[in-house]
C-alpha cells in the first residue's frame, strides 16, 4: 500500500537496513534482506522491466540503476542478484525465499512468472562494491579479481595461475599433487601466501614446468596483471564461456558514478570495457547502480559525449528511483492515524526535517515553519499553517459569517480535501493550495470561472506544464487568507504536493506568471500577485494603448541616468592636492553630472545606441578613439538591455494612469490608480538595479585599451584612467602644487629665508642666500612664455593655465608670479599703475585677492630681440629646416628663448654627427678633412643658453650665418654623400689600386692610367664629396683603357691557344687509328691538354670594376703568363705524340739455351733521317722530329737503331 488513505500497516517489527552492503554475502543475513524487502508498486515495474529485459535477446546487456542516497537502490541492486543468482539460501532457493513478498502488489503473478523465466538461465553474479575495491590495475582486472575470487580462486596471480588450471581440466590433478607433496589441502595452504608460493611453485614442477619455465610463466602472469585491458578481460572472459558455455556471468557494480567521482575509474575505462564486452551477445551482463543517472554522470565528467557511445549503447535498460519510492514504503491513515504510522510519520520529518522546515517557511503575517515531528506528524497530509489560511480564506470568501460555522467548514473541508482530493494520493505528497481552494470554494463566482478557464488556456497556449487553474487557485487562496504574501516562492510552495519538486517548478511558476501577468489575468504589486479585477484590467488596456516611442525611452535613459546620479562620484578625481573636474556626457552630449572640464572627457554610450554585436561595437569605437587622449568612453553591458528598454516602457505607462487620475471622477478606479503607483515604484526599483548593473559591469576604453568594470571596481578602475589621462593631456603638470597662502611670506620673509618657503625641485625659486634660480624651472618657463612679451590678466593665466598641458593650479600660478615679482623679473599692472618692484605695499593686493589678481595683468621683464633680428634668424633655421633636425618647431612665434636654444641645438645636433661618423671611421678626418674642420665652427654656436646671453646668442648667429649655414650644409651633403656614394668611392679606390698593382705584375705601361691614377688619388684627398663627379671620370678612363689592355691580351692568348688546339686534334685522329689499350695515358694527357687549351680560348673579357675577367677569371697578368706557356704545351704535345704506340709489340722467339750455342745478336734497325736544309725553322724541325718519333713508336725501347743521315 503507498496510498494516504491506506496509512499504515507496515509492521515495524521488520528491520529495514538502512544502507545496503553490496559485498555482504553470509546466507543468513541475505535470507533476513529478502524476507524483510517490502516492493512498491515503483519496485515491482522496474522489477518486471528489468527481468523482461534480462530473459530476452537483448544485445545490449548493461543496466543502469540509479537513485538519490536513500532510495533503495543498492537494496534494489541487490535483490536482483540474488534472483538472478538464485543461490540456496538456508536451504531454499533466493528465488522461492523472494517470491512472497510479491503479496499485495499489482500484476504480482505476471512477475513472478517473469522471475520463473528465470530458472532457463544460468547465471553467475558477482557482487562488488567498486568504490571500496582497490583499482590500481585498472577496472578490468578488478572485475576479473572479483571473478576469479566468486569462483572459488586466490587473488592475484596464483588465482590467475589457478584459473588457468582450472581451464585446462588439471584443477583436481593440482589439488592432488599438493595434498600429496605439502600434506594440506590447497584450500587450506592458499590462505598463507608463502605456503601459496611454495605449493604453486611445487605442483608446477610436478606437473612438468622447469624451475626456469615457471619462473619465466609467474613473471608473465605479473606483467600480465600490470597491463591487465579490457580486451585481456574479453579473452579470459571468452576462455571461461567456452568452458562452461551454459553459463551467463553478471556483473552487478555498486557506487558506479561514487567510484568515478573517486576517480576509482573513469568513464573512457567504462566506455574500454564496455566495447570489449559488446561481443557476447548476451552472455556476460553488467549492472551499475549509481546514484546519479548515466546522463548525469557524462554531463558532469570533462569528456566528450563522443568518446562514450560504447557506454551510452551498452546501459540501454535505464531504472531510476525516486526518492519517494522509500516514502511510499509507509502508508497511513490522514490526520486521524495508527500508532505505527505516526511513528513512521516521526522518522520521516526526522529524515527530511531540513526540507520540511524549508516548505514550511512562508513569508507571511504569523509564523509557518514546522517545527517539531510532533506538528508534523499530527497534521499530515496538510502543514499546519494551511489551517489558518484555510480559517481565514473561509471568512474572507464570505462562504461563512459565524465562528461556529467556520469551524463546521473547516471540518468539512478538510474532510472533503482528504477524501476528494488527498485519499488516493501516495504517501508523503502533501495537499496543496488548489486542493484547499476547490474544496473551500465549491461554487466560485462566475467571474473568477471565467478567469480560472482563461488562464488554462493562456498556459496551455503558451506551453507551460503549469496548470493555469491550479496555480490561480493556488494564488487565489493565499491572496484572500491575507496572512500569506502571494509571492512566487509562497505561490510555489502551496502549488507543490512534493516538497522535493520547489527548485524544479519555481522556474515554470515564474514563467506561468510571467504569462498570466501579459494576458492581465494577473498583477505584480510589490511582489505580491494577485487576479486583476475587470476594472483593472479595462485600465490596463487602456496603458497599453498608449505608444510610448523609441525617442522617448531614449531620453528616458538619459533622464534616468542623470536622476541616479551614478556618474557624480567619477565627475571630480582627486589626485593628490589637485582636483579635476571631468566633463561626464553621454554619446548625444548629454552632461550626465555637474560641468567639467572640456578636455577631460568622459562619454556614456547609451544603451540605446550599442550594436547588437557589442563586442564589434567596442572594437570600432577603439579604433576610432585610439589617439584621443582627451577621452575615456564607457560602453554598457547590453545584456539586459531588452528588459531594461520594456521597463521603461511599463513606466511610462504607468505614468500615463497617474496622469490620467486628475481627471478621473470613479473613485474606484482612483483607488486602482493609486495602487497601480506600486507597481511602477517597483518597476522604477527594479530598473535602476538594471541600469545600475548594465553602467557598473561596462567596458572602459582609453587609447585602444579595453578595461572590463564591475560593481567592486568601478570607481577605482575608472579614476586610475582618468589619473592616466590627466598625466597624457597635463604632460607639464608638476608633481605637485603652491598655496596662494605662501604670496604674503614671499614679500614680507627676509632674503636669505626666501629658499626656506619651498620644498621639492619643482619650486626651487631662490638658493640660501635669496638669490633668484628659477630661470629654469618649468612653471617659471612656462608662465614666461605667456607674459614674456605682453601683458596677460590673471583671469586669462588662471583659466589657461588651468587647461592642457598644464594643470596649474590658483595658488601655483599666484605663487610663482610673486615669486618672479621678489625676484624683480615681473612688471604687474594693477589699479592704472605700472608696478616693478614687491616693496610697493599697494600692489600686494594684486597678488592675495583673488578677485583683484584676476583684474591684473602680468609681464616678464626680458630682453628681446628685434623684428629684424628674430626674422632674419627664424629665416635662417627654417631654410636649414632646423625643424626636422631638432624636434621643435620653428617659426615666427618662437621665443627669443627658444630660438637662441633652437640655435644651439642645432649646432649640437650636427656636432654629434660628426663625432660620430668619427667613431665610425677612425679615417673620417683623412676621407672628409674639410667635414672635420667644420666642427671648430659649429662649436662656436654651442653652450647653453641661459636668460642672460640668448640675446647675444641669437645676434652671433646672425653675424656669423654664412660660416653656420656652410658648416650645416657641408655636414649635411657629407652625411648624404657617405650613405649613398662612400662606399663607391672605396670600390674606386680599391679598383684603382689593383689595377696599377695588376700592371706591374703584367710589366706594362700606359700612361693614360697612369695619368688618371694620379689625378683620382688627388681628387680623392683633395675633397671626396666635391670632386665625386671627376672622380667617377677618372674611373671610366682606367676602365676604358685598362679593358683594352686585357682585350687585346685575350686576342693573343685564344689565337695561340686555337692553333694549339687544332695540333692536339690532329694527335687525336691519329691515336684513333692506334691500339685504344695500349695508348689510355696519351688519351687522357691529350684530353687533359684539350681543356687546358679550350679553357684560354675567350670571346671578349667581362670585367666591370674588376682586374679579372668575371667569366674566365683572369687578369692581364694571368692572359700574358698563359702566352708564354704555349712553346711548353707545344712541347708536352710532341712529347705525348713521339709516345703513341701504332702497334702491339711482336712476341720475343724463345732461344734454347740447352744447345749451348749462343743466340745470334740482333741486328739494328736502320732509320734514315732525311734533312733538306741544315736551316730551317723551330716548326720545321718539330715537324721533323715528329715524324721520326711516329716512326719509332712501335719499337721497343731497348732496341738499337742505325742511323742514317741523308741531305
């Protein structure tokens, strides 16, 4: 039973465990488990699925069992093992021990003739609970250990070893031969693991193993199980299936998803090990039983849903227990309840007290919380709190006006809940708010029908699982009672009957609300919702006709932002002593805060004007605001942006109705208006959060940076940027700042006192002696520059100087002023009067009010320079564009100062390039003398300029502007002459001298290179940068007349080399028609000789500025000493010549010696040398001399010959 109504029967005699050990496996305690398992109509279906699955072809033999701590899953798990297992149990079968408790449940006989199904297979379940087991080889071979231990087996590898025996048949051989040689049954020696070793070892060696087989077989079952796979738990799996091939093995895994999270395992080992077993078909099945689902599980692990399909295919049969499957365990009787069932009704608040306190707590007019398992117990099905909403809903519903008759209501009413609504509901679902309603409401007006029916439709048409008139009943009754507020959080907890279900629904209850609220069936009044009434509702139609346009929330933003003065605290940054006023606007120019500056700019984008892409919104406004250092943008999340735009757009409407009630006359609809007002404050309330939120988490973006804010750093980050622009636009801001309350000390302190009223290097206006320093001091340079040449009223130096670059403040500028006033470098004119010097009491005023120094005007007493002067000298660095050499601009608005300075840097500047180009080349001075010599005049111009000698400065500069010009220019052409012709004229120079060093080689004279020679080192020594046109000429005719040189040089050298060549070709027909064997040398030294001729024979040298020729590589020099070398290869050709062989020599007539007659001597061989002329030429006689040579060729060289000299 697990209805209310049936509360309770359960004998409490019985004990139920509380948690299940999956591993504890003693007869007698699962005999207790099976007997004391009470089945739920929840347990009998997921039974009957599980065992309809299990019987029949499934390919998919992996189940996965899941349920929240509690549940009753291991329990669950269990039983199923045992069935399947179907062990002896005290003597009887798990089966017949679990068969009875099937009584009273629906479709018990189906199921158990499902579980008879049972008896065809025989199945074999090994319990394990995985989070417990020790895995660090890995899952599949904690399966496997577990396999071997459920068969009887040692763990480890002498279980591996005996199950390996057992395959091969010789199990009782083993057991027989350690019986026999150890005197001990193994079964006893196994539990020793020494013993185990010894006896393994012993039976081995008995069985026919060597010592050295053995061994080497127990490290390969150890190396075995250290890189045990699942594909090595397939093979042993296989092995055992072929043995026993009736048997189908069961795996059945506790705290699956507890043993992952442990990281016992992972999923990729499931997903191993689940694609090794896919191939059994059905014969090895493997139960998880986890507390999360399997989707959970594989949403929660960092791994790719892709890497999983083995598993996710595998666990196909899915069961999952709800929590309240252990709940409806218990059934009792409502209100009115057994002994047994109020106690069940006690521990189970004691079990959930936290989640009943939790539904129990309402915000509300008394207190609703449950606070005891007594309350609990007593008014279950209901929470106590109902009552009272119940007693007051019946009094607000004017269905009853009498104390008495209320309390007869009452009874009725719940009697009525109870029996209509609560007496089939299952146990531990609470009665909800709408069962309360229907029951205390029997006949509601026609108008709340109407509304109930509307909001049906109105969820159904927007597929809400809410159901729209339980929730209006719901909502209906807190609204009435009056005690408690409709919020969504009460409205959710009277809506729900399973407390466990509020995080579930609260979301479709905001949704459903959210829709009711559109259709006006609803209000939301200080978040309270209640059911709008017809007047309210016309009133509403009449809000939601009025048009409010986009212009118009446009400028309701801006309005808004301006009114929540978000942007004042960022308006001022104070840095320091120093406060800067930052103009605050939006992206229409709107002032968002108090004015500002003009040059410290901060924009607001509204909301309104961001992209959709936001993100290439930001991109753009940083690439156009990139080099605006004068401007901090501030770009809004937009992430609310459509709330926020229909916020304000309910508001406005909202302020239409409060419009519209002056001129309302029904005092009705006033009060509605009234009420209305509520809702637009919270509206107004909840869109400043949102505005609030979207400008506080916005992007700060200044010169291409992007900085993200939050509510925690918003003022901070936003004054470090505007503490970084103020130091990019005030580049002179001093580090720090003057009181005007130091102007009165400045002119009544002694002399020598005057260094002692100033701290830090900015305001260093006196030394120790009163003698004034501050020429070069910035503030002092500064204000110079504004009143060295006219009269300047302190207003225009206040506001000025107030500005970019420099940030001054009041009192620096006033101090400063006063202090050049000490010094007497300063002329004031005050009052119609011009003053000189501090001691003049009636100016003093000029300098400590404030309003009277404004009046005044300020000069600096300066010598200058006169118009002619200052043109003819800015001309003069302008023609030389100083500008660009110098980094400062130069023109007629210079100061004297300045130009004096400009002068000097100038003349600096060209000084440094000389020195060094100098170190560069240490013979600069010798290449570039007169370049060098310039140095001494540019020196002239230098020094420092100070406020005494800038005047004389600048009149030196102008006395002496032709030697200054000339000394610029000539630095300047001499720069641009070594970067690009320097190098040039070192190739010349190079060139030049390898020529001359190439003719001494060659012995020869021309004196036309000569002659340029001369006048190429004198131009060269002379002034390089002048004379680079002559010496470029001078160049050529080296060139010129030096390529005649070699060219005819060549022409010789390939002539001879050609006629050579011709004779060597001659050679070489001839040896063809000699024997190739006996002649290899002669060939390759004729074809060695061919090249070296070949080589000489040149078309036309290709020199450029070089000696040699870029093709053949030789010089003059080299081409001449070839020509000289031709009689010697001539020579090497006659040699190779008179060494051809024409024929093979003849064979030597063996000579008997036994005889002892003496061979007869060869005779010599006579050659006639026939000669013309006893004159003749050396060709003649070459050719003379070939001739005998080839003649001879055949002979051997020992032979004798007679010669015959014929004329």
């Amino acid at each position: 039973m697990n209805k209310i109504s049936d509360l309770l029967t359960l004998d409490l005699n019985l004990d139920i465990k509380n948690v299940i050990d999956l591993e504890d496996r003693s007869e007698n305690e699962i005999q207790q488990e099976i007997e004391s398992y009470i089945i739920t109509n929840g347990i009998s279906e997921h039974l009957n699925n599980f065992i309809n699955q299990y019987t029949s072809n499934i390919k998919e033999t992996g189940a996965w069992l899941s349920g929240f701590y509690g549940s009753g899953k291991s329990y669950f798990g269990k039983m199923i093992g045992y069935i399947i297992d179907n062990k002896m149990i005290n003597g009887t079968p798990a089966r017949e021990r679990f068969i009875p408790r099937l009584k009273g449940v629906p479709n018990a006989s189906l199921i158990e003739n499902a579980i008879r199904q049972l008896d065809s297979i025989n199945s074999r379940v090994i319990f394990l609970d995985i989070a417990k087991q020790n895995t660090e080889n890995g899952l599949a071979f904690t399966l496997f250990t577990n396999f071997l231990q459920n068969l009887g087996f040692s763990e480890g590898v002498y279980g591996y070893l005996e199950f390996d025996i057992y395959l091969d048949g010789k199990t009782e051989e083993f057991k027989k031969i350690v019986l026999e040689t150890k005197g001990e049954t193994w079964a006893n020696i196994k539990k020793d693991n020494r013993k185990a070793a010894k006896a393994m070892r012993s039976a081995h060696l008995s069985m026919g193993y060597t010592n050295e087989n053995y061994t080497e077989a127990l490290d390969l079952y150890n190396a075995s199980i250290s890189s045990f796979s699942a594909n090595a738990l397939k093979e042993q799996l296989q092995k055992y299936l072929d043995f026993n091939n009736d048997e189908t093995v069961v795996f059945v895994l506790d705290e699956a998803s507890e043993a992952i999270s442990q990281k016992k395992f992972t999923l990729l080992d499931l997903e191993g090990i689940s694609e090794s077993l896919s191939s059994f078909a059905g014969k090895v099945w493997t139960i998880a039983i986890a507390q999360e689902k399997l989707d959970d599980v594989i949403n929660n692990a960092n791994v790719n849903k892709s890497q999983l399909t083995k598993v996710t295919d595998r666990f196909k049969t899915k069961l999952h227990l709800e929590s309240t499957e252990v709940e409806v365990i218990i059934k009792s009787r409502l209100l009115h309840k057994t002994e047994a069932g109020f106690e069940n009704l006690v521990e189970y608040y004691k079990q959930h007290e936290g989640l009943v306190s939790d539904a129990t707590n309402l915000k509300s007019s008394f207190p609703t919380k449950t606070e005891n398992a007594d309350d609990f117990a007593k008014y279950y099905p209901f929470h106590k709190y109902q009552f009272d909403i119940l007693q007051k809903f019946l009094f607000s519903s004017n269905a009853l006006v009498a104390t008495q008759i209320a309390a007869r209501g009452m009874i009725i009413t719940t009697f009525d809940v109870l029996r209509k609504q609560m007496k089939e509901q299952a146990l531990y679902r609470f009665t909800t708010g709408y069962d309360i309603c229907a029951e205390a409401q029997t006949a509601p007006p026609i108008g709340l029908v109407n509304k109930y029916d509307t909001a049906k439709k109105t969820l159904v048409e927007g597929n809400s699982k809410i159901d729209g008139i339980k929730l209006l009943k719901t909502i209906h009754l807190l609204h009435d009672s009056d005690v408690v507020a409709p919020t969504v959080e009460n409205i959710t907890k009277s809506y729900i009957s399973d407390i466990k279900t509020y995080y579930e629904i609260k979301p479709l209850i905001e949704e459903a609300l959210q829709l009711l609220i559109s259709s006006k069936v609803l209000l939301l009044s200080n978040n309270n919702y209640k059911i709008t009434s017809d007047i309210e509702a016309k009133l509403i139609d009449d809000m939601n006709l009025l048009d409010v346009d986009y212009h118009s929330r446009k400028r309701s933003l801006i309005v808004n932002l301006k009114n929540y003065k978000l942007f004042t605290s960022i308006g001022t940054l104070n840095d320091g002593s120093d406060n800067y006023k930052f103009s605050v606007v939006s992206d229409q120019d709107d002032e968002l805060s108090a004015p500002g500056n003009k040059q410290l700019k901060l924009k607001v984008f509204s909301l309104y004007n961001i992209s959709d892409d936001r993100q290439d919104f930001i991109e753009n406004v940083k690439v156009e605001t990139q080099y605006q250092k004068d401007l901090i943008t501030l770009i809004p999340n937009n992430k609310e942006f459509t709330q926020i735009d229909k916020l304000i757009d309910e508001i406005s409407r909202y302020l239409y109705l409060d419009e519209k009630k002056g001129t309302e006359r029904d005092p009705e609809k006033r009060k509605i208006i009234d009420s209305f007002s509520i809702i637009r404050e919270e509206k107004e309330k909840e869109l400043r959060v949102k505005i609030d939120n979207a400008y506080r988490n916005a992007s700060l973006i200044y010169m291409f940076d992007e900085l993200l804010l939050n509510s925690d750093s918003f003022k901070g980050t936003i004054s470090e940027l505007q503490r970084k622009l103020v130091k990019n636009i005030y580049t002179k801001r001093l580090v720090s700042s003057l009181s005007e309350g130091l102007v009165s000390k400045l002119f009544t302190s002694r002399k020598e006192n005057l260094d002692r009223l100033f701290s830090g290097d900015d305001f260093k206006f006196f030394d120790s002696n009163g003698n004034f320093t501050g020429d070069h001091l910035k503030i002092v340079e500064e204000i110079n520059a504004k009143i060295k040449s006219r009269y300047v009223d302190g207003r225009s130096l206040e506001s000025d100087l107030a500005l970019a670059p420099w940030g001054y403040t009041f009192g620096t500028i006033v101090t400063t002023l006063a202090a050049l006033f000490r010094a007497g470098r300063l002329s004031v004119k005050y009052n119609g009067d011009t003053w000189f010097s501090h001691e003049q009491i009636a100016v003093h005023d000029a300098f400590t009010n404030a309003t009277k120094f404004r009046s005044a005007s300020f000069k600096s007493i300066i010598a200058t320079l006169s118009s002619i002067q200052k043109n003819s000298a800015v001309t003069l660095l302008m023609e030389l564009k100083a500008s660009e050499y110098i980094n400062h601009k130069i023109d007629w608005t210079i100061s004297d100062y300045d130009l004096a300075d400009s002068t000097r840097s100038m003349a600096e500047h060209f000084i440094g390039l000389i020195d060094f180009e100098k170190k560069r080349d240490e013979d600069f001075e010798t290449f570039f003398p007169i370049v060098s010599a310039k140095k001494e005049v540019l020196l002239g111009f230098g020094g420092k300029v100070t406020e005494s000698n800038y005047i004389e400065k600048v009149e030196h500069l102008l006395i002496n502007s032709t030697q200054f010009t000339e000394a610029i220019q000539t630095v300047i052409k001499a720069q641009k002459f070594i970067k690009k012709k320097f190098t040039n004229v070192k190739e010349f120079k190079n060139y030049i001298e390898s020529v001359s060093s190439e003719l001494k080689k060659a012995d020869k004279e021309n004196n036309s290179i000569i002659d340029a020679q001369d006048e190429f080192f004198r131009l060269y020594k002379l002034d390089m940068v002048k004379n680079f046109g002559a010496i470029q000429q001078q160049v050529q005719i080296v060139k010129d007349e030096y390529r005649k040189l070699i060219l005819n040089a060549a022409s010789g050298m390939s002539h001879e080399y050609k006629i050579l060549a011709g004779k060597i070709d001659a050679v070489q027909r001839t040896l063809k028609q000699y024997p190739e064997d006996l002649n290899r040398v002669h060939q390759k030294k004729l074809n060695d000789l061919s090249i070296y001729c070949n080589a000489r024979i040149i078309d036309e040298p290709l020199l450029d500025l070089s000696v040699t020729c870029i093709n053949s590589g030789f010089s003059i020099s080299d081409i001449l000493n070839y020509i000289e070398l031709v009689p010697n290869k001539e020579n090497e050709l006659l040699i190779i010549q008179s060494e051809l062989v024409s024929e093979a020599p003849k064979s030597v007539p063996v000579i008997n010696t036994d005889s002892g007659i003496p061979p007869a001597p060869k005779k010599p061989r006579k050659v006639l040398f026939s000669v013309s002329n006893k004159i003749m030429t050396v060709k003649e006689y070459k050719l003379l001399l070939t001739t005998q040579l080839s003649a001879l060729a055949a002979a051997n060289p020992n032979d004798e010959i007679e010669l015959e000299i014929k004329q």
